[in-house]
C-alpha cells in the first residue's frame, strides 16, 4: 500500500518536473525568437529613426506657415487635443442641484415598481 503511494507520488513528481522544463523551454524559445526579430528588424529600425531625426529637424528649421493650417503631425495632434478637451467640456453637465433632496426614498420606488409589475400597463 505504501510503495504504491510512493511510486505513485514519484510518477506524478516526475510529470510535474517534465512540465516545468516543457514550460522553460517555451520561455526560452520565445524569448530567442523576439531577440532574433528585433536584430533582423534593426537594419529597419536605425534608418527610419534617422529619417525622422531629419524631418524633425526641417521642421524646425523651416518658418512657421499659415497659423490656420496645420503644418506637421504635432500640430494637428495640438489642435486636436484642444478641440476634444473642448467637447467634453461642453458635453459634460452637472446634475440639477438639489434633485436629490427631493427624491423619494428607496422604500417608496420600490413599492410602486412593485405595483407597476403587479398590474402591467394596458
């Protein structure tokens, strides 16, 4: 009976021990396949920082044009920014003061949503 529950325990120890390392090597396989991607994508990755590096700086360079276009990305982020901080201003209200003062107790809703659903509406 004993060395049935030991080998029983030892067999389940060794499934356990066998998923673990399963476990690791997806882990570590995962993690091999992202650093081999990102090194096969830097060759991408410089050139397209520089170029922006570059287009950062003409911007900067350049006069400011129309004030009522908008010229580069960041600006158009600006105004819209502004534009939806402005919306949600406007959208949003407070409540009536005082409604809550007159409402009717919790009690009071109840008993008539009670009757309401004891005779439905015709």
């Amino acid at each position: 009976m004993i060395t049935e529950w030991i080998n029983t325990l030892e067999a389940v120890l060794e499934g356990l021990l066998i998923l673990l390392l399963q476990v690791m090597y997806l882990f570590v396989l995962a993690a091999c396949a992202v650093g081999i991607v990102a090194v096969l994508c830097l060759p991408l990755i410089i050139p397209y920082c520089k170029y922006l590096d570059r287009k950062e700086a003409q911007a900067k360079q350049r006069p400011p044009g129309d004030p009522r276009l908008a010229n580069t990305q960041a600006e158009t982020r600006g105004f819209l920014k502004g534009l939806t901080a402005a919306l949600v201003a406007m959208s949003v209200k407070g409540r009536a003061p005082g409604l809550s003062e007159h409402a009717p107790p919790f009690g009071q809703t109840e008993a008539r949503a009670e009757r309401t659903l004891e005779r439905p509406p015709p």
